[in-house]
C-alpha cells in the first residue's frame, strides 16, 4: 500500500516516490540537509562521513553484482556491491579506500541509506541535481567534483543489473 | 661543476613533526591547516590549529583573484594572528594547499611562515595527537596591509609569456602527460579539463613531486640543487617563474626555490594552465 505522498512501483513492491522525483528515504535526508544552517550541514556532512564504514558489507551477505575498482575520477578504490530481492528492492554496500574524500565519504552514506529499499530502474532513473541541495552551493566547487562519482558509481552497476536481466528474459 | 648547497638556504622555514607536537602551545605561533578536501579539517586536525580554507577564505567570491588586503586583516584578526605571530602551514596533499595559503600570506606581506614538512599525512601516520575541537583565539587588530605583493611573487599571463620569449627559466610542475598535452586535466580529475593540452613555449618540465620524499617531505638541499639548477637550467642571479593548473602544485615548487633553496626572485603564476590552456591566441608547445 501507499503511504503519505508515495506510490507504488509497477510491480506494486516499493514505494519508491514522495514527490514524483526522488524515493522517499533520499527525499528525507535531502529534506533535513536543506533545513540546516552551513555549520550544522558541514557537521552532518561529516557525521555521514564517519557513517560511511558501515556501509561496507556485512558478514553473511551475498551481492548479484560486485565491482570493485580504481577510477581516475576518484582519489582511491571504490567498491560497490548490489543485492536485490525477489521484489525488485535493491540493497546496496560500498568499501572505499583511505584516500577517498570526506564529501565523497558523507554521499556514499548517504547514497547507501537514501537508496535503500529502490528498485535499479529507480536508481537508474533518478537525476542528480539533488546533490548540490545535500552538499550546498559552498562545496560544490572545483576539486570537489568526486561528490557526483558515487552516484555515478551506484547507476553503473545498476544498469548492468538490468542489462543482464534483459539479455536474460531475451534467451 | 658546480658546488651544490648541503644545508636549505632557509632551514628556519621548516619545522618537524616532533617539534610541532612538542609546541603546540607556544605563544606566538599559529598552526593554519588548508586542505584539498573541504571538509578534512572538520575530521580532526593537529590539536589548537585553525582552518583556512584556499577557496572561501584566500580568494574573491566573484572574480578569479585574492582578497582584499582588507579581507586579509579581517581574516587574520578572526584566527587570533597578528604581524607578529608565526603561521605553521600544514595540510593534505604532500602539503599543496599549505604550500597555496603560506604564498598567499606572503602576497598579503605577512613575513612569519613555515611549513611543517610531511604536512597532515605524516603527522597522522606518526599517530600524533588529532582533534576535533576547533580552537577559540582573543581576536586581534591585523593592521591592513598596505599592499599586495603580486608584481615580487606573482606572475600573470603577459609577464609568463615575457619569460618564455626572454629564454628565462619558467617550470611547469605539472604530470609529464599534461605537459605533453596528452591529457587535458590533472590526472585523477578528468572533470577539470581546459579546452587545449600542452605547455607554454620553452617551459621545461620539473613535476612538483620531483622535489618530495615518499612521506611528502623535501628532499635535500643538495638533492633540489640537482633538479632545479642542472636540470630546470634555474639560476640564483636570474628570475624564474612557475606554473601548473590553478597555481597551488606550483606554490609547492615556489615554496622549494624561495626557501629552501634560497632564491629571490621567484613568481608564481597562478593562473597557470586553467587560463592558458583556455586563452585565445596563446602559443602552445606540445609534446616533451
């Protein structure tokens, strides 16, 4: 069932929307980003940060999909492992090398929470301006472009998700 | 051949790890940490440090320049500096960003600087104490400074493309591949590309790393002498200017030739390869 402004996904699994845009986990910690004064976003920022570990994978978890690598657009390596479930619901965990940047560190955690629960299409599908609204216009600056390469990241895998379900389906 | 220095022409411009731990409550002294990644400061710094950040605080809001000298007083007075007080730069990046502040200080006339060598990345390694309390200093009344230093320390466009017709040393302390003009960006930032690749006419290639140890700390004297002097053809009685993409690689090598090697005539062009690279009509050389 629906709850408050969501909807239901085509397979009636998720409820994925609060406002037409983005899944109603994200949409809340965007919410509560927009809310905070510059100091206390930088303090959230960073407490996310720190949260970052805990989205690595947990013992006992299995993943569809692992991909695990060393971009030049990032600092360090940067792992990300997909699971879903038989309803669609994606579950996503990262491991990313000390190298990596703080704000890079904070949208992971982010990412991780905020997608938590949604569908790859959804993941796939979903724009990224809501970035800036999370990290602030003061930020988001030259050097500070990894904050993007998470999502970037996250999509990827889910796009090659999809891309072999299809092949699968089509044999 | 000639005699190479075995000592750094001004060693007081560097302090050491154990030394800085062991003061860290001195009067008279500032530790300033600037960084790369915005928010690393705000996970832990050298205990007593302050935050300047290259971006919001150093430079205009608007237009791709400095401070005023009145920003600069104002930002000075809120860290609890004066004149007087000796400002210990540290930071991430093999001390990049350190090396960008300490220049910009200098811009500003503000004489008392040092570099604490390894930056934020040895002192970390070295398990030294990190904090996340975020120092309070009785504010000061920095007088403002009467003037900026940029025609001592600082070259532009026009005065580097003068060094490059004149034959004078000019270095470019970016990756090989950047001055090759194989790539458009810094490697590891393929997001901030310029419209063309190459390096200014004569320019000789020295990567700013050229002059650190694996734990970012300077080689020695004797070791830079060799690099910039043998191979970059930098001579003490001739002024040499250095560039790279948005001028804080080239602060680094600045901060070697200035102070640990001793030379008076060194500028920073800051504009470097993000102005060059994108400047109608400028000559471009490309290849080694």
């Amino acid at each position: 069932m629906s709850k408050g402004c969501g909807k239901l996904d085509e397979s009636g699994a998720a409820e994925v929307r609060s406002d037409g845009t983005y899944p109603v986990k994200l949409n809340k910690i965007i919410n509560l980003f927009e809310s905070l004064p510059e100091d206390e976003r930088r303090e959230t920022l960073v407490s996310y940060a720190d949260n970052a570990k805990k989205q690595e994978p947990r013992e006992g978890e299995s993943f569809n999909l692992v991909d695990v690598r060393k971009d030049e657009e990032c600092m360090d390596t940067v792992g990300v492992y997909l699971h879903v479930e038989e309803n669609g619901k994606a579950h996503i965990r990262m491991t990313l090398g000390p190298e990596v940047q703080t704000l890079t560190r904070a949208m992971t955690a982010v990412l991780c929470k905020g997608l938590e629960g949604s569908t790859p299409q959804e993941i796939l599908d979903l724009p990224s301006d809501f970035v800036t609204r999370i990290v602030g216009a003061e930020l988001v600056r030259i050097r500070s472009q990894t904050i993007y390469y998470v999502l970037t990241r996250i999509k990827s895998i889910c796009k090659v998700y999809l891309d072999r379900q299809r092949m699968a389906q089509v044999a | 051949m000639a005699t190479h220095p075995t000592q750094y022409a001004h060693p007081e411009a560097l302090v050491e790890t154990d030394w800085l731990e062991k003061h860290l409550k001195d009067d008279g002294i500032r530790i300033v940490e600037s960084n790369e990644d915005v928010l690393l400061y705000d996970t832990g710094h050298i205990p007593g440090a302050v935050h300047i950040d290259w971006r919001a605080d150093l430079q205009d809001p608007v237009i791709r320049d400095y401070i005023t000298p009145e920003k600069f007083a104002e930002l000075c007075s809120k860290n609890g500096i004066t004149p007087e007080t000796t400002c210990i730069f540290y930071g991430d990046k093999a001390n990049w960003w350190a090396c960008y502040a300490l220049w910009a200080f200098r811009l500003f006339g503000h004489e008392k600087v040092k570099i604490l060598n390894g930056g934020r990345d040895k002192w970390k390694a070295e398990q030294r104490p990190m904090t996340r309390d975020v120092p309070k200093y009785p504010k000061t009344n920095y007088p403002m400074p009467k003037k900026r230093f940029d025609k001592e320390i600082r070259a532009f466009a026009d005065e580097a493309l003068a060094q490059s017709e004149a034959g004078k040393p000019l270095i470019d302390v970016r990756s090989p591949g950047e001055y090759k003009g194989e790539i458009t960006h810094m490697p590891e930032y393929p997001q901030e590309g310029v419209l063309r690749g190459g390096h200014i006419p004569k320019a000789k290639s020295m990567p700013w790393k050229t002059a650190t140890n694996d734990d970012a700390t300077f080689k020695p004297a004797s070791d830079l002498a060799k690099i910039y002097f043998d191979q970059c053809g930098v001579k003490p009685d001739t002024d040499t200017v250095v560039y790279c993409r948005i001028g804080e690689r080239s602060s680094h090598t600045w901060f070697v030739l200035t102070y640990l090697l001793g030379l008076d005539n060194v500028r920073n062009y800051d504009g470097s390869w993000t102005e060059w690279g994108n400047k109608v009509g400028a000559p471009i050389e490309k290849g080694a």
